[in-house]
C-alpha cells in the first residue's frame, strides 16, 4: 500500500485506513499459524518490536513524517495581510483548515474550484475578477499537482502584477503573496499626492498614494511611491519611510529596496517609472494625531542617503498622515502598574539594559487613564545615581508634548518616548531609572501609589553604563 501512494500523488498511506480491519486480520492469522512454531514467534516479535520502535523514533524525529504545518502557513498570512487581501486555495478539501484557523483573519477566501480541476481559462477567469476588487492576492495551495498542474494561476500573476513573497510550509505545496498591480510602469501615473523632487539628478519622486484605512485595525500604514528613472543608477539603493511626530521622533519605520527586493536600482532603465509598495507598522499605543513622512533613499553598501532637490537635504517630509485611535493596546516587556495622582496608571516601559557613557539612552513608558485627567502634567525621566542625583534627563509632557495627559481617552494605552543624552565622562558602573508627573506652573508632583520608594517619583529600572 505504501509502495503505491509513493507513486501517485493524489493517494496518501492514510487513505488505506479504511482497509486496516482486513490488514488485522491477514496480521492475526499470521500470528495464530507463528504459535506453532515458538522459534519463529520470537523471530517475529523481535521484528516487530525493531520495526515499530524505529516507526516511533523516525514519527518524532524525522520531518518528512511530521504533519502539514498549516497552522503556521496561515499564522504567516494573518501577520501580512490587509483588510481587502484575497486567498486564493485550490479546492473545498483546502478551504475549511485555512478558514479554522484564519477565523480573525482580515482577507477574503476564495477556491479555485469547487469540484474538479479548473481549465487554465476558469482560473485566468477567476483571476482577473478578483485584481479587479484587490489589490493583493495570496495563493495557498495543497495540491497545486492536481487542480493547477500547469502553474497556470502563478504565470498569471506574474504576467499581469507583481510577486511581493513567497514561503515553504510543510504539507503546503504553494503560498505566494502578489500585488495585482505591477511594479514597472511605462504609462503616466497620476499619484494622489504630487511631490516633484528629484534625488541626485537619477532618480525622480513623481508622488505618492496614502492609504490609512488599516491604521485603526491592524496598526498598519500602506505608503506607495512612484518614482521616475532619469538616468542610470550605478548602486543598489535602498528606501527608509519614516512615520514621524513634529519633533522627529519615529512611530513607525519600513526600510527596504524597491519593488519587494525584486526590483534592484542599477537594473532601473530610464523612462520607466517604478511603483513602489511599503507597509509601516504603526507602533501601537501611537497618540493619536498628525503625523509626517520622513522618506529617502540611501547607497546598500555605504550608508550613505541620497541629496534631493528639497530644502531638507538628504530627506523628504511629506504629509500629513491622520493616526487614529488604534484598536492594538501594546503590551510593555515590563510591567509595574504604579499610579500617578488619582487616575494616571504606568503600565511598564522598555529600554536598554547597557549603553556606553555619551550614549543615547531610550525610554519607552506606557501610561493609561482609569479615569478622567483634567489638567495637563509634564514627565520626567532621570537617570540617578545611588544617591538620587540626577546625571541626565528628559522632561517634556508626553509625547513630545503632542498629547497632553487633558486629552487622554480613558481606557487607552499611551506610548511615551524619551532619550536620555548621557554624559562622555560617565562613570562605568549601575544606575537607576526614575520617573514622575508634576504641573509645570508650580512644579507640584503627583504622588505616587503602588511603591514605597518615594512620595512624588518612581525608580522603574537598573541601567548598566560601560563599554
């Protein structure tokens, strides 16, 4: 049975489950006729003992026995998709794993077929409706071998838009991940918003489109750049798209090369224009408010970014991008959950464990409202030694003072960044992380609940100064 279903591909061992009763008892007949022969009843016990303890060991050690892993195929769509993403799988067998365990899932499902294998026409067919209605298509296939033996669906999409990814999962025979639109476009494009820089005489910023619509849900930005080719670009070149406040600090960042890393700069041709996809995560716990782009380009090998046409040197901002309330509350790697007067809790916080004297120390703190907060309070974070004294600090209302603790929203979790300058001339050894709230006209600071180090600040951490 085994020898046959190596064989055929449509046909796994399992499937001759059904005929394990008369496989018993062919098994026990030969057993009876064994018991005649006590020689022979040890030779075969000893065979089947080595025989299913080799069985056992290779079930748990060797991954060709190992079962499919769609759980993880799927765990890999739920961390990339967008709210109008499609999945594509290749039957009705296929249909109800992915829908287990996509339940929360944002994309739509559709099947390849319903019955038999589809002609190359009915899945040209099918393909072409759904680039009509999305703009990304992932295909899950578990036996492209029967329904699409002729690869007609991919060679379709690559024809017709762009492979964006593609991963190997156990028992998966397929999962690619295409955008329904092309990267190279040699029509006129009419981006949403107008840019017109160029960068270094080679490369032109025609505009870009913004689409926030997953901001709220999925803590995603999706940000398209279309860029002109004026001249021949002798380097790979690489794009950062910053999400930034006013005070240049980031919330959200996407480095890559263009094109999904498929598209290299120094096989750019001049004429063509190149669309280019990237999705920011938005760290969640944003503030919710205006926001900008920083975007650019910079040379793989050297680091070194690109001179634009734009006041700002080696950087565009553009904007503004709207960040809404988000419905992705962060969870803090530490957790403390001390409070501030009467309603401002300090969830945790995340920083660095070490850094060197004249290092950049950065703090994150997560705050909450558990009630309403009235009048606006400004942190500070200071860096102490064992005494107390302050050897570096930030003080600022929070956020960047971009929202302020009278606009906190009961109930959410606010992320809060610091960087803490340190001195050159710090002297290696422990110090300690310190926190607190005061109003800033009279310099009064919140007492705080939950600790007895202190009435009006909180030591949150250790930090580690040396080489």
């Amino acid at each position: 049975m085994y020898l046959y279903a190596l064989g055929h591909h449509d046909v796994h061992p399992r499937y001759f489950i059904a005929t394990s009763p008369a496989w018993m008892m062919l098994v026990a007949a030969g057993l009876a006729e064994l018991l005649r022969r006590r020689w022979m009843i040890l030779l075969a016990g000893g065979a089947v003992v080595a025989v299913s303890g080799f069985a056992l060991f290779a079930y748990y050690t060797d991954q060709r026995f190992a079962r499919d892993d769609w759980r993880s195929a799927v765990r890999y769509i739920l961390s990339h998709e967008r709210s109008n993403d499609a999945i594509v799988v290749d039957g009705p067998y296929t249909e109800p794993i992915v829908d287990y365990y996509h339940k929360d899932g944002a994309a739509t499902i559709y099947r390849l077929t319903d019955k038999g294998p589809p002609t190359p026409e009915e899945i040209r067919t099918l393909l072409s409706e759904l680039s009509g209605k999305h703009r990304t298509i992932w295909l899950l296939f578990w036996q492209a071998f029967y329904n699409d033996p002729q690869h007609v669906a991919a060679e379709w999409l690559d024809s017709h838009g762009a492979l964006m990814d593609q991963q190997g999962f156990r028992g998966v025979s397929l999962l690619r991940r295409y955008s329904t639109t092309p990267v190279v476009l040699k029509a006129d494009v009419s981006p949403s918003r107008l840019v017109g820089v160029t960068l270094e005489d080679k490369v032109g910023l025609l505009g870009y489109d913004l689409d926030e619509s997953d901001v709220a849900e999925l803590s995603q930005l999706y940000v398209t750049i279309y860029w002109q080719v004026l001249r021949p670009v002798d380097a790979n070149l690489r794009v950062f798209v910053h999400l930034i406040n006013s005070a240049y600090t980031a919330w959200g960042i996407a480095d890559g090369r263009p094109g999904y890393y498929r598209f290299p700069t120094d096989r750019w041709q001049p004429g063509t224009i190149i669309r280019d996809e990237y999705t920011v995560p938005v760290l969640s716990g944003t503030p919710p408010g205006d926001y900008r782009l920083d975007v650019g380009m910079y040379d793989e090998a050297t680091g070194q970014r690109l001179r634009t046409s734009d006041p700002n040197g080696d950087h565009l901002v553009l904007g503004p991008v709207t960040i809404p309330r988000q419905q992705i509350q962060p969870r803090p790697a530490n957790t403390t959950g001390v409070t501030f007067g009467d309603h401002i809790e300090l969830l945790g916080y995340e920083t660095a464990a070490a850094i060197p004297p004249g290092g950049t120390l950065p703090v994150m703190l997560f705050w909450r409202a558990n009630g309403p907060v009235e009048q606006d309070y400004k942190v500070f974070v200071h860096l102490t030694d064992r005494s107390g004294r302050p050897l570096a600090q930030s003080d600022s209302q929070p956020a960047d003072a971009s929202y302020p603790t009278s606009r906190w929203e009961s109930g959410y979790t606010v992320r809060d960044q610091y960087r803490l300058q340190l001195p050159s001339d710090l002297p290696e050894g422990e110090y300690v992380l310190r926190v607190g709230m005061y109003v800033e006209a009279t310099g009064a600071r919140l007492p705080v609940r939950g600790t007895k180090r202190g009435s009006g600040y909180f030591d949150f951490a250790s930090v580690r100064v040396g080489q």
